[in-house]
C-alpha cells in the first residue's frame, strides 16, 4: 500500500468517526449553548426530596451528575417523565440513578456514604 493510498484511508477512517459521532456532539453542544432551562438533573433533584445543598461536600460527584445530564441521550424520556408527574423510575433511562438514590434521603437514618 503506498503512502498516498495509506493517508486516504486514515482520512476516510477519520471522516467516518467524525459522522458517526456528529449526533452526539451536537446535542451536547445545544444543550449547553442554547438550552434555556435547568438541567432535568435539579428537578429529578427536587422530586426527589433531594436539596442542591443535599450534595454539599460531593461536588465533584454533583459536577460529574451535570455532565452525565448534558450528555443524556435520555432527555425525552426523562421530560416526558417528569411532565407526567408519576413517580419516577429512574433506572430505566436516567445515568443519574445511582447518585440520586444516594443522595435521596432516607427515613430515620443518616445520609449513606457515596462509593468512591
């Protein structure tokens, strides 16, 4: 294979990752430029019981929940659910799940300790 035909087959390797990741990239890129509301993450929050200051000395956990929701590829799933007003199940679509459910709080006992 010679170099010229080498160099075109990276660049079409390159140019078909970029497609393939384009979608994604886009909507990342809309939610965080042009989204004119809060994150799903803070009401997912508040249905919950859960308090912004519920995550107070877990912020790096808090910052690494945003960035789960900015790039959610769930967003109509969780609008939809939180339109509904219905309990929510998080677990079906939410990447969140995990860290609300630690930072829910729980009835007559202290806050559980996030896995680290």
């Amino acid at each position: 294979m010679s170099a010229s035909e080498l160099s075109a087959l990276l660049l079409g390797l390159f140019l078909l990752g970029a497609a393939a990741a384009a979608p994604a990239i886009y909507a990342t890129w809309r939610r965080v430029t042009g989204y004119a509301s809060d994150l799903q993450i803070w009401e997912v929050m508040r249905r919950q019981g859960i308090s912004r200051g519920a995550a107070a000395g877990r912020e790096r956990e808090l910052i690494m929940a945003a960035h789960r929701c900015i790039a959610c590829p769930s967003t109509a799933a969780c609008d939809a659910a939180l339109a509904s007003g219905r309990p929510l199940e998080l677990e079906a679509y939410c990447p969140n799940a995990v860290f609300v459910r630690f930072l829910r709080p729980s009835r007559g006992s202290s806050m559980p300790t996030w896995p680290r």
